[in-house]
C-alpha cells in the first residue's frame, strides 16, 4: 500500500467487505442509527415534565447524558454481540470454560461506552437471553457467567442492580446466550459532559491498548476459526490457542477516567476503540486532522486474524482495535500527566498522537493509511 492511501471503512476493496463477509453490514446498520436518532430527538422535551433535562449535544456519543435536579448523569446500552458464541465453541472444541471472561466483556463493553462522556458507574443491569432453557443445564457456564459479572461490576465500582434472563427460542439459538446489558452513571459534581466541544488544534492523543479482539470483531474471528486447519486449536507464537487468546477479557476504563477526573486533568474528549477501529478516533464532528505518530503493540492474535482474512492495513486498523482500547484527547502540554494516570490505574499508555487544524481524518503514520471523514458514517447529527 502506497503511504497515505486512502481506503473504506472495513474491507480489504474498500467497501465494507470484510464484515459484510461475516454477514454483518455497518453501512446498513449505520443508516439505521441515524435514523433512531433523529426519532429519538423528537422526544427530548418529554423529560421536561419530570424535572429532567435532555442533553441533545450527546446524542451519537456512546452514552446519553441528561440532567436532573443540578446533577449530570449518563444513560446506555449495549450488548457483546456474538463472542459468547466463541465461548461456548471453544469449550465444546477445547474443552475450557471462557464464561467469566465474555460476562466480564459485556460490561467492560457497556461501562466503557459510558466513561466517554466523563460518567463514573452506579448500576450494571444484565440481559441474559438463551434460545433455550437446557442452556442453564451447563451449570459450570452459569456459575463462571455469574462470577465473571460480578467481578466486572466491583473492578467498575459499579452496584448490580438486576436485570433479565428471557428464553427465546426460534429467534436466539437454542445452544447459545446472548449477553447484554444497561447502566447509568453519574458525572462528578460540578464536571460537564465530555463532549468534545472543547477539542482543538494542538490537544495531545494518548492511547491506552486494548487485551486483545475486545467486544467487537468477533463475528469476523469466528469465520476465521472456521477456515483456519486446526480451527480454536491453531497454536499462536506465545504457544496459547487461537481460541483462548480469542477471549482474553476486555479492560476496564472507569478507574482511569475516575483518576482523570480525580485530577483535574484537562480532557477534551475520550473515545472507546471498537466498531470501526481506529475510525472511531475522528468520531467528533469538527473538522480536525488526528495524526498518530505512534502505536501500541498489536496483541499476537490479531496476526493470525488480519493474516487469513487478507486485510491490508487499512482495513485491518478500521475493522480491530489492533490493540488500541481507548484514546483520551487532552489539551497540549498534559499528554505526560495524562499517561502517567492511566499507569496509576494500571495501564501502559502510549503518548500516541496530535490534533491538528485540518480536514476531517485520521492519519496513521506508523503504517501508511490515512481515513477520510466520509468514511466513519455514524455521526451526532445523523
């Protein structure tokens, strides 16, 4: 690939193919958000009768913000997608119990979404659907489930306030879960939403890596695996399966946005690197240039991925993480203070890039690609 090139969202031509393969459709899926959005606008001043008020500048960010009797507070939901599909082949195929980690990823990949407005959470809900009963007969993968929640919910801080367990057959099947889930969080008082309104030209980027797949990609591995000769049980360099490393559990953010918090630091937005990859570096709707000079390590198991998937470079940083988890933009000047707190709660960070005045796009210098705003379709204002 020429330096600088340009290419589309998720596929290797350009055009979405490496997902769309898997049978999952962003550009579609995208559409359909935007019009959710502009539905659900049409709702905000229903909250006015109650005492609340709605935050319309956070809808299209990863959690909605709303305020109530002078306290900020954010509202989401999401769900893991298909890697608990993952779980359950790889414990058929290699005969290990991932339950606790894929339990741990959905609400790493619920509260995560809700730290990017600058929200520290109160309650975890879960949503636990199975297409059958008989599911729960696995009662070593309900206990681990159970214990992998719980163990997110407390390195969260987060209370588990309850949730639903529905069977539905005919519409999940009857060997799988699907997990899900809700939360609300409050902002420290006295703080605005992060909302990216204060990001501008010279703010510093720092990424903090990710474990590995995370919540989403998972769709794409799973076809992999089924390509690949020795499937869940392909040996990675590191001497670990395939599968295992498939399910390394997601991280945690809320202690480090709860540190950033703690001290005061100038942050102008934070971004939760997951659909889309890397793309989502540009998810603020202002026309700045976010050039990254440096990259964190790629986790061993996205070679394997990239590799039989035939994903060139563009492709593979707008597709995985490729070990970015989350990216904290701050004002220029504080990128040293910034990493030196999401060491504090337990990461290694990298001071990874700038933002410059510019068009709207990401430029990865470390591997030669360059993403254009068109490509990254959600968007705040639909």
């Amino acid at each position: 690939m020429r330096d600088g090139e340009s290419t589309g969202a998720a596929g290797q031509h350009g055009d979405g193919s490496a997902y769309r393969l898997a049978g999952v459709d962003y550009t579609t899926l995208d559409a359909g958000k935007r019009l959710a959005l502009s539905r659900a606008l049409d709702t905000s001043s229903f909250m006015s009768a109650r005492g609340g008020t709605a935050v319309d500048a956070s809808r299209g960010e990863p959690a909605f913000v709303f305020e109530l009797d002078g306290r900020s507070f954010a509202f989401v939901v999401e769900g893991l997608g298909t890697k608990s599909v993952i779980a359950r082949q790889v414990a058929e195929v290699l005969g290990v119990n991932r339950f606790a980690d894929v339990a741990y990823d959905t609400v790493a990949a619920i509260v995560n979404d809700l730290c990017c407005v600058g929200a520290l959470p109160l309650v975890v809900n879960a949503y636990f659907a199975t297409g059958s009963g008989d599911w729960y007969r696995q009662q070593d993968w309900h206990a681990e489930l159970l214990d992998g929640w719980h163990r997110a919910c407390a390195d969260a801080g987060a209370t588990w306030g309850g949730g639903e367990s529905p069977t539905l057959p005919d519409l999940v099947a009857a060997s799988d879960i699907e997990l899900a889930g809700s939360a609300i969080g409050a902002l420290p008082l006295g703080a605005r939403p992060i909302l990216g309104d204060e990001l501008g030209p010279g703010d510093e980027i720092v990424i903090v890596p990710s474990s590995g797949l995370h919540a989403n990609g998972a769709s794409l591995a799973r076809r992999v695996a089924g390509r690949v000769p020795d499937g869940y049980a392909t040996l990675l360099p590191s001497g670990r399966t395939f599968g295992e490393a498939l399910l390394d559990p997601s991280r945690l953010y809320a202690r480090l946005v709860e540190r950033l918090s703690e001290e005061r630091l100038p942050v102008t937005y934070l971004s939760h690197i997951t659909g889309h990859g890397l793309l989502k570096l540009m998810r603020p709707m202002k026309e700045l240039t976010y050039e990254i000079h440096t990259l964190p390590e790629v986790p061993e198991v996205f070679d394997l991925l990239v590799n039989d998937a035939q994903l060139r470079p563009a492709a593979a940083y707008s597709t995985f993480n490729m070990g970015c988890g989350f990216a904290v933009y701050c004002r220029a000047g504080y990128g040293e203070s910034v990493a030196a707190a999401a060491r504090h709660a337990g990461h290694d960070p990298v001071l990874a890039g700038v933002v410059r005045r510019g068009p709207r796009r990401v430029v990865l210098s470390p591997v030669g690609v360059t993403y254009e705003s068109g490509e990254l379709r959600l968007s705040p204002d639909g």
